[in-house]
C-alpha cells in the first residue's frame, strides 16, 4: 500500500539537537513520516508541501521503547524518521514563521 496525500506522508518535524545542528550545517531536515512512505513519496511530499527541491532522503526505522504503568508492561509505538537534504541554493525550511 502506497501513500498518495503528502499530508499523511510527513506527520511532523523531529526537532532536537541532532536535528538542528544537521540543519544549519548539512542543509538536511528531520521528519516523522508514516511507516508505510518510502524515499520517493518522502520526496514527492516535501517538495509540494514547502516549494524545494529535496537532493536525497535517508530513513531510519525507531523502535518503541518499553513502558511501565504499575504492574503491566507495553511499548510505545514503532515510528520511521527521514533526513531530507536540501538541493544547493534552495532556501531552508522554517518551522515557525510567525514567533
């Protein structure tokens, strides 16, 4: 099963210090994407969603980590982050313009 709408395709930003340093120096940005996206749906998504050109895309696939409530045990969920580089002289994605 494919993911066509690139509003399901990108959930949100991974905003850490990882991020942000990759960020400023690399030109890449962090995203959580939906688990079934692959690295052309990734692509296709970014460049509608923000008017860039994406130079390539990198998935990493995080497993949920292990919680506690009292006595019983579960997981968190399963999730897939990307690392999207921008093109050279594209203009950087801003996640909050209106600070």
């Amino acid at each position: 099963m494919s993911v066509h709408n690139p509003y399901k395709v990108i959930i949100k930003p991974v905003i850490t210090e990882k991020s942000t340093m990759l960020k400023e120096k690399e030109r890449s940005i962090c995203f959580e994407v939906h688990p079934r996206a692959n690295k052309i749906e990734i692509k296709d998504a970014v460049e509608k969603l923000f008017d860039v050109k994406v130079d390539k895309v990198r998935i990493v696939k995080k497993r949920g980590k292990k919680k506690r409530m009292g006595r019983s045990e579960g997981r968190t969920k399963d999730w897939k982050k990307a690392y999207v580089t921008l093109k050279k002289g594209e203009k950087m994605i801003e996640y909050f313009e209106a600070v």
